[in-house]
C-alpha cells in the first residue's frame, strides 16, 4: 500500500517539478542525505523536504551520500566550488559521523548559509566549532528531535508490553533486555541509547544484559542477534535504535523457531512500510516515528529566514519532541494523510512568515496527520 502511495507521491512531485519555473522559485536548497538512495528513512526525509519546498514554492536539491561521510564532505566542496550563480541559497546537512567540522568550515569559505537538521553537534564540539554564527558566521543553526525521548518511550512501551506477557521473565523473575544500538558517534544514537538505559533505570525489574552497535543496517543486526541468542538465552526483549535493526533482529528470532510478538518482544524507531506492518500484525511491541519530518520543518524555519522572520528568539540550536508512539489506527491514519491519495500537505500555515500571529512553531506530526 505505502508503496503505491510513494509512486504516487513522486508523481506529484515531478509536476510540481516542472511548474517550477512558472512559480518563480524565491530559495534554493540543497540537501546533503546522509542515507542511501534507497533507504527508505531517509527516502521518506527526502520526499518530505520535497513536498515542504513545494508548498513553501522553494526549490530543492538532494543529493545522497550513500551512508559515506567523506562523501558528503565531498558533494559540500562540490558545492562550494560551483560558479556564484549556482551557488545554494541554503545547504541543509546532517552531522553524522562528526563530518560538520569540514563541511561548515567549507560551506563558510564559499559563503554559503548552512543549516544542520536531524542531528547537531554535541556539547563537547561547541569549544571547537563555537556556536552557530559565531565562529562560522554562515552556520545558521540546527533542529534536532528530541532523541532521548524516542528511546525511552519506546523501551517503556516494550517493557510494559514484555512484562504482561509472563513469558519474558527469566528464571529469576526478572527481564532480560538486549539493545542493538545504532552507533557511537552520532548524537541521535547517543541520545536514544540514555532514553533506553532511563526507562530501564526506572523499571527496576529489568537487567539489560548487552548493548551492541549495529551500524543501522538489518545484516548487520541480524548477525548480532544470533549471537546474542546463545549468549542470553533467557533474553526475551531486544530494543533497537531504528526499524532496520529491529527487522533484521527478528529474522533471527524467527530462523531459530521463535514467534517475534509471542515469544520473543521488540521495539523499534522510524516509520517505514515494513515497520507499520509489524506494529499491525504485533510482531512489533513498540514504535515511535515522526522524526523524519525535521528536514521539511527545517525548510519552513529557513523559508521564515529568507522573509525576514528569522528564528534566533526561539533558539539557534533547537531540541523539538517530534516523536508520537504508533499503534494500528494511528498506522492506518499515517499512510491515508501521507498518500499521494489526499491533497498535498500544507506547510505554509505552519510559516512565521506566512502567518505573522505564530508565536512558536510547532513541529509535531500529529497536526499534520489531522
């Protein structure tokens, strides 16, 4: 279904695409995607930047790279070295891997306004890279959702969910945890991996026994979970840092015999097709998502600063709850508003700009699936 929603959704966007011209388009950005092309997370943040620079009639260009941080150090001094007139009027970037040193310090060289969304920098870098338009005058600010909160929802939601089922429980009564994180390194992963160790904290009935790295990607996952289910093999309850991970910890589950929902309890982030399928069928105990919707909240906060409605009194370094716990009706209701079936979404009245009576923006996805 999401599928077909997505082909549609393209369609769309291509004949927004082409009347562009006719439009008159105010902003350019260019997107630097962390992600794959074919990445269905960071597809769908793409997509919503799209239809964010349609309604707010700015231009947009991404470019993907293909989850290697050295390119996309490079695709920021390809941009950089264009001649002035192809120049951006924004570039939005993600500091995954710590790659925003060398981006912002080639981005300012070429005078180039940048803009960080989905992940910042973490305190320790500020005595490096001071803080935006300080020592980089270009570096406009960064929007973040609120990380931790997406972990400790989601590992309070599987532990509750563990805990009722009375067969999660070892033989001391109490429940094994597993976490498969996502990195080390990157200030989203670090965030959910406290709001899990939080929520474990609390629980008091619960010993998380390994925490490991699987690098976003469900091979890698997957890999893992056979291990860790010989190491554990009283663990029932495996939290992931995003739906990949928690996909490819299942497949393991299940090539060992196990029924994920019924004898073995997981929980994920991020909101792709196989995720909302899992969380219907309650093979998953636990999703958050909604995050993926910075980027185009991103466009709407550079939109208001072009028009002089500049964001700076709400902060230049903003920390946003962006996530909401899925279950089957809201699932449902996510893929009817976010199908190529309704009218494009509207981002103009969530504009400063547009709409001078805004006090704060507001970025939450529940809005726009009403």
């Amino acid at each position: 279904m999401l599928a077909r929603s997505q082909r549609g959704w393209a369609a769309w966007l291509l004949l927004v695409l082409a009347l562009a011209p006719q439009w008159g388009w105010a902003q350019s950005v260019v997107f630097i995607n962390p992600g794959r092309s074919n990445e269905a997370y960071w597809r769908t943040a793409s997509e919503t930047m799209a239809a964010a620079a349609a309604s707010l009639r700015m231009s947009l260009e991404v470019r993907y790279a293909e989850r290697n941080p050295l390119q996309a150090i490079s695709i920021a001094r390809e941009l950089a070295a264009r001649p002035k007139a192809g120049r951006p009027r924004f570039v939005v970037f993600v500091n995954e891997s710590s790659v925003a040193p060398e981006i912002l310090r080639t981005l300012e060289a070429a005078q180039i306004d940048s803009f960080m969304a989905f992940n910042g920098v973490q305190a320790s870098a500020h005595a490096q890279l001071g803080r935006p338009r300080e020592t980089f005058k270009h570096w406009l600010g960064s929007l973040e959702p609120q990380a931790e909160e997406a972990g400790y929802l989601t590992a309070k939601a599987l532990i509750e969910v563990a805990r009722a089922s009375r067969i999660a429980q070892a033989s001391d009564g109490k429940l094994q945890m597993l976490a498969i994180a996502g990195d080390r390194s990157t200030s989203s992963s670090i965030e959910r991996n406290a709001g899990m160790r939080r929520a474990v904290a609390e629980a008091g009935d619960v010993e998380l026994q390994q925490e490991v790295f699987g690098e976003w990607r469900r091979e890698r996952a997957a890999e893992q979970m056979r291990v860790l289910m010989q190491r554990y093999p009283q663990a029932r309850t495996v939290w992931a840092g995003n739906d990949e991970m928690a996909l490819g910890a299942m497949e393991a589950w299940r090539a060992a015999g196990g029924r994920p929902g019924r004898d073995g309890f997981f929980s994920a982030i991020n909101t792709s097709a196989a995720a909302l399928t899992a969380i219907r069928t309650g093979e998953l105990a636990a999703l958050a998502g909604g995050h993926f919707m910075a980027g185009a909240w991103a466009m709407v906060m550079l939109y208001d600063y072009a028009h002089d409605r500049d964001f700076e009194p709400e902060g230049l370094e903003l920390q946003r709850s962006m996530f909401v716990m899925f279950d089957p009706l809201l699932a449902d209701r996510f893929e009817q508003r976010f199908s190529a079936a309704r009218k494009p979404l509207d981002f103009r009245k969530h504009s400063k700009a547009l709409n001078p009576k805004l006090g704060r923006y507001s970025f939450e996805i529940e809005k726009l699936l009403r």
